[in-house]
C-alpha cells in the first residue's frame, strides 16, 4: 500500500455547481475515510483547490478511485496531481 498526494485544482466559475455537488463529495470521501483509503482531505483557504492524502495500491487504482469522486463525475475539477509521498514523521509514517 502507497500514501499519495493529490492535488485537485478548481476553476472559479464552477463555483455553484461544486456546492451544489459538496454533500455527495464529503458522503463519498467519509466512506472512504472509514475505510483507510483516504488519511485527510481539506479544501485550499483560498478556494482553488483541495489536498488530499489516500492510500492505494497503485496509481492506477488511485485513479480509478479519484473518478469516482462526485466532484469529478460533475466535472468540476479543473486539474489533478497526483504524487506518491513517503512520510517520514508525524501521523502517518507508519503507513510506509
């Protein structure tokens, strides 16, 4: 199992529809924290975007996993990165 980083990157203009699609996408990411996959999520202060920190087995399985998102089916992520992270302190080293 592999810890990633992902960056999702969201374009102002699609503002309401991301709200209107918010309670789907924190439904789906709880489940997910529930069931280890994801470590923690939050939204950038500045609203352009979102950092979220999963576990997987592999990237491809980080992607197919990142499709399913509510926000992603919307539409309403402009980019993603993906980056594969190996803690070394803190809450999750122990994940590596």
């Amino acid at each position: 199992m592999s810890v990633f980083a992902v960056e999702y990157v969201y374009s102002p203009d699609q503002n309401a529809v991301r709200d209107e699609h918010r309670p789907a996408h924190r439904e789906w990411l709880g489940t997910l924290v529930e069931q280890g996959r994801v470590l923690t999520s939050g939204p950038f202060a500045d609203g352009t975007g979102a950092l979220l920190i999963f576990t997987a087995d592999t990237e491809n399985d980080l992607h197919s996993l990142v499709s399913q998102d509510p926000f992603a089916r919307a539409g309403v992520i402009s980019a993603v990165k993906t980056t594969e992270w190996k803690p070394v302190m803190g809450a999750f080293v122990h994940l590596v």
